[in-house]
C-alpha cells in the first residue's frame, strides 16, 4: 500500500526482457515518478541533473552519499528499477566496494561506473578527460562484482574513450576489457554531432554483454534504429533537467511581467494534480 | 568568488525597502537561483514544493532537518535571502527554538511558522484544519524571538484561521495577537476563490507589521493592487512545482512518442545553459 | 565479505529461539559493533543515546531521519539485529506509515514506538507525561502492522503509563489493548525504583505476547530472575553513553594535567585495535 | 541561550594567544562537549574517530559532507573552534573550493588538509602513501586561501612526507612551499617511536608559521617541552576513540558475565549527569 514495496523489477530483469530498454534521467523523487507514469520501464539517476540541482558542476564536487542519498529517494517512490550514475566509483577499489554496499542496501540494482579519473568533469563540458588505464578500471568492475551480494546487481562499464578523444579502436578494446572483468554491461559515450561513431563501435562489436548509449549529441537517431544497430539501452541522461530550466524560466518571467499567475493557470499541473501524485488520499485514509 | 558570500540582504532589508516584495517558491538551489536570475528579490522554501519532490504529501513527514537541507541548499546557490517555510515550527516551543538555532546557523534570515496544530495537512487538501490556541502560538512566537542570535533574523505568523474556517474575526484577532507576541510580518492564508476574505481583512488590519499573502486561489488579482490593499509581500508558493510537473509530462511523453528528442532540442534549454547556471568556467579555471 | 550481507536474523528470530533476550543500548555502529563482540544478540538505537551524541536532549528535537540514520548506519556493521527506539511514532499515523517504510527500506526488522504525545520528553527527565489515548495509539500500532511489508517487521508497543504514574492497572490495560491492535510485544517502562512495579505487572499479565522491560532504575534485578518472572527481553538502554561520558571525562582531564598520553596508553585500546575493528586489512587487501 | 551562539573565537585567535594550543580529538558533539568542559581550547574533528565511528576505515570512504556534518554538529556544541581533519582536501583544487565554502559555512573556522594522494589511507595503516607534488598541493593552499570569504579561517598544510619516509629535508622543503603558497599554519606528521624527526624539523625550521604536531607514536613528550622545542599546536588526535573503544567493551562484558548493571552504577555518568550535558532544564524552561 501507498509505496510500492521493494517488490519492482531488477534492471536486469528489465534489460533480460530482451527489448529495446529506453531510460530516462530524473533528478528527484517526483521526476522519477513522472517518468514512470510515462511509461518508462527505468530512470538514470543522472550525476548532472543531480549536482546541477544543486547549482553545482557536474565535476565530483558532491560526493557519493549525496548521490546515493538522491538515487535512493528515487527507488523508494518507485516501480521501475533506477539506474545509477556512480562517475568514476567515487576513487579506487575500496571506494567502488564501499559504493556497491551502499547502493544494494538502499535497493539500487543497477550502477555505471565510467574509466575517467577522479575527480571527473562532465563529459560535454571541453575539458581534457583523462582517463584511467585499463586494468586499474577493470579491476575497480571485478570489486564491484565480487562485492555484490544480492545476484541480480547490475554494473555498466562506461568508457569515455570517443569522449577523450582517443577512437573507436580504444573504446573497442575497452569495452572488452569490461566485459571479460565482469561487466553486465558496456557504456560507450560519444559527443559526436552524429551516430558515426557510436554505429562504427556497434559493427565491430561482437560481444555478447548489452550495448548503452546516451544520444545528447546525436538526438536524431531514432531508437528502433538503434535498436536494430545493436544497441540494448539508451538513456536520455538529461532532458529533465533542461527541461525544467526552460520551464521555470518562463513561469518566473510571466508571474513578474504580469503581475499575477492567472495566465499560468492553464498551462501548469493543478493542486489536484499535485495531491494525486502525492497519493494524498491514501495517506489521509490513514488517519481516522 | 564563485558563490556569493554571506552577505546577502537579509529578508528584512528587502522587507524594509518599503516596496511590495514578490517571493516565489522553489524547491531546489537549482530553482531558486533561476528566480533570482528572472529578477525575485526572495525566495520562499516552500513545504509543499519540497515534499512534492520527494512524492510525499505536504503533512509534516518530512522533518525539520529535511526541509532545513533544501533551505540551506538553497541560500548557497543565492545572493538573495530565503523565507523558509517552516510549517508549524515542528512540534512544542522546544522545537521552535531547536528550529530557529538551526536555520541561523544555516544563514537563512527569515522563517515562517503557522498556528496549525502538528502534525499538519497542507492548507489546500480539503482536510480539517485543527488550530492551536492563541497562547500556544504566542508562545511559539515569542521563544523564536528569544532564541534569535542575529538581529536581522525574521519571523512571520501566519495564521490558517480562514482556512479552517473560523472567519476574518478570528484571522485578525489572531494575528493581533501574533504580532503582540513578536511576529515581524503576520501572513493571513486564504482558499477562498477570490480576494475577498483577505481584502476584509485587509480593510480593520491597522497594526504595523507587514502583511503577507499566498494568492494560490485568487491568482487574478494584480500585485499591485493587493500593494495598495495594504499587502507587504506576496508568495507565489507552488507555481514552480506545478510547472515542473507539466513541463516534465511533456518531455517525457514526447520522448516516447517520437522515438528520439530532436523535436525537443529547440524547446528546452541547452547545455551550454546548464553549465552557464552551474558557472562552470569559473569552477574550471581553478584547476590549471 | 567485508561487511555482513542484510542475512543477518530479524529480532522477531532471535525473539523466537525461547531464551532471554538480552539487548544493549548503542550510538553509533561502533559502539553497535562492540556490543556484538560482546555477544548481544540485538542492539537498542537509543533515542536518548543517539540525542546525547549531539548533546541535545531526548526531547523529539532530533527527528525520525536522524534517528534513522543512526540506526541505519548500526544495522550496515552488524549481522545482529537492532531494535529501533521510535519514540511516539514522530507524529500521527501517517508519520507511523512513514517511519515504517522508512526503516524497513533500512533494513531494520524491529521498532518500538510508545504512546506519549509527540512531542516527548525523556522518561526519566522529571517531567509531566502526557500520554495519547488507547484508541489513538492502538490506531498508531494497527497503521505499523498493516504498513510493513516484509513479514519479520517487529513492532513494540510501548506503554509509558507506569512512567506518567497512573499505575500498574493502566499499564495492563493498555498492554492488553496493544497486543489485540498488533503489537508484537509490550514493554511496560518503570522508573519505580526497584522492580516492584514490574513484577506487579508481570504477575497479573497472561497475554502470550512477550514483554520487554528497561531495567534502567532497578540495576538489581538479574536477568535470569527476570527471565523466570516473565521478561523476554532486557534492554540494556543507556549504559554505553553513561559509560562514554566517564570514560571521556577522564582520558581528557589526564591529557591536560598530565601533558602527555604516556600514562593513557596501557589502558585505552591500541591503533591496532581501531584498525581490526574496521576490518582494515580486509579493505586493504582490494587495491593491490 | 541554550546554545553557545556563533560567537566562539575561531582557531585563528587561539592560535594567536602565543600559548600553546592543546587540541583533543572528538567524534561527536558530546564528545566535544565533553573536551570544552576539561579545559580544552579547541577540537579536532579527526577523521579517524569520524569513520571509525562508522565501523569504517579512515580512507576516503566517507565523503566530505559527512565529515562536515560530523564538524557541524561539533561545533553547533561548542563555544571553541574545531580544527576540521580534511584529508586531502577530497580531490583536487575544485573539490577543495567547494570543501572551503562548506565549511566556511558551517561555521568552521579552520581546516587542515594533507599532502597524500586522494583516496588516502590512514597514516598509521602500514600502507605505502603516495603524495602529491609540491605543486599540485601548493595550489591546493592557495585555492583554499583565495576562496575563503571570511578573514579569520585558518588552513594548515600538513606534510605526509615523514610518513610516507622521505625524510626531513623533504618535510623542510615541503612545509617552507606550503608557508609560501599561504598556508597558516604547518603540521608536520611523524610516526616515529620517538619525537627525534619532529625535533630535526624544529631544529631546522625558521620560519614564522606555526608548526602542529600529533603525537601518537611519541605519547612520552611532554606538551611543555614540545612548546619551548618549537611547537604550536598539539593535536591529541585519536585518544577518545581509544577510550571509548576500551570503555565499551569493558561495560559490555560486565553486564553480560554480571547478569545486571548494579556493579556498573557507581562507575559511570549517572542520568543526571546526562541531563546536565544536555542542559535539559534550560530546555526545559521554554514549554511551560
């Protein structure tokens, strides 16, 4: 009753349906729910989204529990299994075991962990990305697989090979290198204005762990397309996000330029609305 | 650098400019930096937008430290001070003055406590409403007063007379009796339809203290017009909740429906917008 | 590995193995940790150690999320289980909803919530105690059992009617009507300065529901007479803070007079010793 | 009232005194309550009790809001300044800034960070530590410096390189760079069975800026004889844990073997002495 128990779905057993698995990034508990409604079978708990809420950069300046404190308020308003922005483990090995604890004790199946160094920069902010060799990145994956104690934890290796620079051969050998350390799942980022590279990753790729990508840059790909180029999961890491600074940029602007809200009253969710997605009734039953 | 140092205006300062004061909720640093940047001189932490992002009822189950954090969180990212919404001060006058201690050391220079008994239901959720008597609430008032360290530090009364029922009569009585007790500014809650209620308050209020408004059902009425009413400062209290919801539907459905976000891209704000918010080449420039 | 996966017994479990259930009041997951060193099979999360530890006082200033955070944190270092100190609840029955959901996501499997008024003031503090009416707490207890969603979940119904001094009769009464409104066990609190009023209630008790006692003001009473007069459990409540605060007092008076730690260093534990008990090499053993 | 308000002299003053400054480690405000009741002039918010409190080890698993939470608390007890253990700094320049803001926020007047690499380990763990370069920290100071908002706040620069075992001249060169780079003060770590390194760099150092030291390994120096040899600033950094470690089990044990607390009474802090350190009646006093 009310909540949903920790009855949802794995994201493995999302991904294991065997379609098309599109993810959409949320920042709170409220967009996590709105995206379910939607029809989303899963929520990115985006890094981005998360610390730019906070008017901070996307450049490790929260920490892990912080992180985990908002992906954790977002699996308890839902359904659908969230998936985890874990950056780079939040350090080395010790970090990514200590994360993978935290994360299963709050009911989180799934993180990625990418092989940038920490602290970490956005991927889409121009900065030089230096990334971390490929064993000391595969060992942080066989940490975090040995660590898990519930079998249906999920962990992508995200490389952000194409995002320094250094070709879709690198990513290639990465993501193998993931794969064999234990990965569930491989990662390939791209700021590529384009597919491109993304698609001439996917037709060399011959593995058999699912394939994620995160369309920012190239957002005229159509997802059945991608689907049948191979890829397994696509998540649109921050929409949410620009979406509501476009929309309460607006809303700010009117209600000082009018002088009052009335011209807003059609156009934005009604109290009623709000008391529904509280689930207000139900709570009020419980109180004679 | 960076980030605005504590040297905000206090909530008073703005107050005392004499001009009406327009303050409009928020329920993120991410939100309240946008409404300083759209031109607000204050923003209200509101209880309503902050449990909303939780997807839990505005019923007190969020606790003070919980609302404190998205406060505080707030009053970071700003230059302008905020108005917390504190509910009903959280329990007994040892709660009141826990909650005062708490959010002077957390920089926020102004709160707001209601006469509604704990735990409380959210003014506009059709609920019976149960009041605290005049003396208990004066009593809160005056031990917020006491506890204070800083002189700026701002508390407002508010009284949910009228949304309980009892009449403009019992409003004002109240109210009196609020700011004998030591309130700074009374805010008198209204859900009738129009103006009216507050209007006949407005009409034999004679004190001196400010009068605060929170216009959710009578959204019609002008800024201007409630200034020369006699009306201090007005609250736009859930109307950045409620556009976050509808703007977020949209993206969402949209996302689905087309398959890919092209559509969206001209719509939403870009991400050069989000790290201009986030001041990201400041941030970067202290890392050669 | 390195921290006990949550397949550590429920206090309902540990309840039923038949034998006297010897339970120790903590603050922290270290203090927790050392309790079972010790051998407790449970962990009381005190809200008067935990409120302490903040030098506050029990008074329901701290709030049911930072109660739960000193569970939670206990609960992730042990493989015993703790048993929650919840005060009244935090509120009505929609915080008793909340709490609930909150601390199974938690992982905590026990909870004892008494029926004083929120908010409370510690049971041994001198002061009038207001207690709620049956119907409203065994409303409280009814929401308790038919919120939990993982059939262990053990709840407490605490009666606090020996405490507010209106007799053994009342005690009774109310723990009759406890256990029919769900509770797993009653714990019948004294301050009587003896077990007097303990054994007058035990006597006349003959419910099957077990009772718990906190023999805080009659330290005489041994375990195995209790067992044998009707206790299931003994919880050990306060012991560890009192023990901290002496022993703190007189590591930092030596310090000063002596102006040096040599004389300390025999009778505190070693480096080594903080090492083990944060499982050090373990951790270390991850990063080759 | 109530609180000691935020009119605490910083660490800064202490220093300036020209006295020897003796601070204790804690790990919790009652802890600290505690140091401020002996004598103490300030507090350190030693990392190590702060993650072993946890049941953790203190190697960059807790995140830096959680040891400023742990320092917030402290402080909000007391009328000294805590000294915050900041590692190192929690990252790089970025994570230093906004480690600074936070702080600074919080009311702490003075941090200190060390020359290791992030994720650090404990200097006492028997683990290789590998530091930073002099240049790479220089401008960690310096970042920190410029950050600061208030004039008062203090940073130490405190050198691993006698523990790392590079040597005196090493530390000498280190401590002058960070001097320069504008550090407040130096704190030199030894791990030494004897207070011989220290006194090498004593014999050696001409500068003006303040040298800290933590004795643990050379428990037999005298705090007099320290202060005429050079230093500062004596940090006493994990005995509390130490106490609190060795209490613990000593009052588990006995109730377990005793079978009732009666043996225990006379040996620790009674209630009273509890409700003194919670200043109860004052709170008390608010609800009439």
């Amino acid at each position: 009753m009310l909540k949903p128990a920790r009855d949802y779905p794995s994201f493995r057993a999302v991904v294991e349906r065997g379609e098309l698995v599109r993810v959409v990034g949320a920042h709170s508990a409220l967009a996590a729910a709105l995206a379910e409604q939607a029809g989303f079978p899963a929520v990115w708990a985006s890094s981005l989204e998360i610390s730019a809420m906070r008017a901070l950069p996307d450049a490790s300046l929260l920490s892990m529990n912080e992180y985990l404190r908002a992906a954790s308020e977002m699996q308890k308003a839902l359904a659908i299994p969230v998936v985890a922005d874990c950056d780079t483990g939040f350090g080395n090995n010790l970090n990514v075991a200590h994360m993978v604890h935290e994360y299963e004790d709050a009911g989180i199946t799934a993180v990625c962990i990418e092989d940038k160094a920490f602290p970490k920069m956005n991927s889409f902010s121009g900065s030089r990305h230096e990334l971390v060799d490929v064993g000391t990145f595969c060992s942080k994956l066989t940490v975090a697989k040995n660590t898990q104690r519930t079998p249906d934890f999920f962990v992508i290796g995200r490389t952000e090979a194409l995002i320094s620079g250094i070709g879709v051969d690198e990513a290639l050998r990465r993501c193998e290198a993931y794969e064999d350390a234990g990965a569930d799942a491989v990662l390939v980022h791209s700021k590529w204005p384009t597919n491109k590279e993304v698609l001439e990753f996917l037709q060399v790729w011959r593995r058999k762990c699912p394939v994620v990508i995160v369309p920012t840059t190239y957002p005229k790909w159509n997802a059945d397309e991608a689907f049948r180029a191979g890829v397994s999961v696509i998540i649109y890491a921050n929409h949410a996000l620009r979406t509501l600074i476009s929309a309460l940029q607006e809303t700010y602007r009117v209600i000082l330029r009018e002088g009052n809200t009335l011209g807003l009253e059609s156009r934005i969710a009604t109290l009623h609305d709000v008391f529904e997605l509280q689930r207000l009734e139900e709570w009020k039953s419980l109180q004679p």
